[in-house]
C-alpha cells in the first residue's frame, strides 16, 4: 500500500506561492513536534559546546518570524513586532513548552496574515539589503526553519532518542 502524499509532496505541481508556503509551514510543524512531549528541563537542556537548546530554538524561531514578517515586510518597529534582542536564543530553566510552542504559533499565524496582504514580487525597504521581496523572505525563512529543524532533531535524537520527520 502506497502511503499517502506528505504536504510537500500535494503541491509538487503547483503555484509557487501555495509551495514557499506548504514548504514553510513543513518545517514550522516539524519544529514544534520536535519540542512535543518534552518538560522544560528537558527542553532547557543544553546537550552541545553552544547555548542552543531546543527551548531556544523555538524562542528564536518566534522571534526571526516577528523580525521579518511583522518587523521587515510590516515595517513594525522591532520592539513592537516582538523581536526580542537576544534574538531569541535565552531561556530561564523554568520556561514552560506549551507556552513557548504556543508563542511560536501566534508568531507563525501573525506571519501568514500579514504575507497574505502582500504578492510575492512586493519589496520592502530592508536596511541591510536595501530591499527583499516577500517571495526572499519566504526562501529565507524556509532555510532559517529548516536548518533549526534539523538542529532540533539531533537534540531531541540526545535529549531522549526520538528520532524522524514527525517525532
């Protein structure tokens, strides 16, 4: 028995907007089941040479949503879109996961209605770059996510031994 089509694989034939889009929220879940299950210690843990954690990775993660889609396309301040100046990467031992994950969500939900205002050839001023369209924001973040889910699977993989593209 064949089974069935993975959400990156239904829209293989179809606009380029519906795939940076599926692409991205792919990894969004990916990220968030990723952190599912696990106590803030675990999530807290820090199990490389580096900071990172998979708390962090989510915090951070909300965070970059916030820089670029409601702080970059929005034109928010930074304070005001939530951009946090850590960059998202600091973490107290207490945090809660639900409340990190759920944070993630509201950042990733505020993400798509703000792009939904926008086409994909619509620029923005971009200090640094000058100007980026929503179609780069949209392959920039789907590389940002990617590269961080699969640093949240080798953590996990460390943390308890959950390995995969959903656990």
């Amino acid at each position: 028995m064949t089974p069935p089509l993975t959400p990156d694989e239904q829209v293989a034939a179809g606009g380029e907007r519906e795939v940076l889009e599926t692409f991205l929220d792919l990894y969004r879940g990916i990220v968030v089941r990723k952190v599912a299950g696990l106590s803030a210690e675990a999530a807290c843990r820090r199990l490389v040479p580096s900071p990172t954690t998979l708390a962090g990775l989510v915090r951070h993660l909300a965070s970059v949503e916030r820089e670029w889609f409601l702080g970059v396309l929005d034109g928010r301040p930074a304070a005001e879109a939530g951009v946090r100046d850590d960059d998202g990467w600091t973490v107290d031992a207490v945090t809660d996961v639900d409340d990190l994950v759920a944070d993630y969500e509201r950042a990733c939900a505020e993400s798509r209605r703000v792009a939904a205002r926008f086409a994909l050839d619509d620029t923005v001023p971009m200090p640094r770059l000058g100007r980026v369209s929503l179609r780069w924001i949209y392959v920039h973040l789907i590389e940002e996510t990617a590269r961080h889910a699969g640093h949240a699977d080798i953590l996990r993989e460390q943390s308890d031994g959950a390995t995969g593209f959903d656990g």
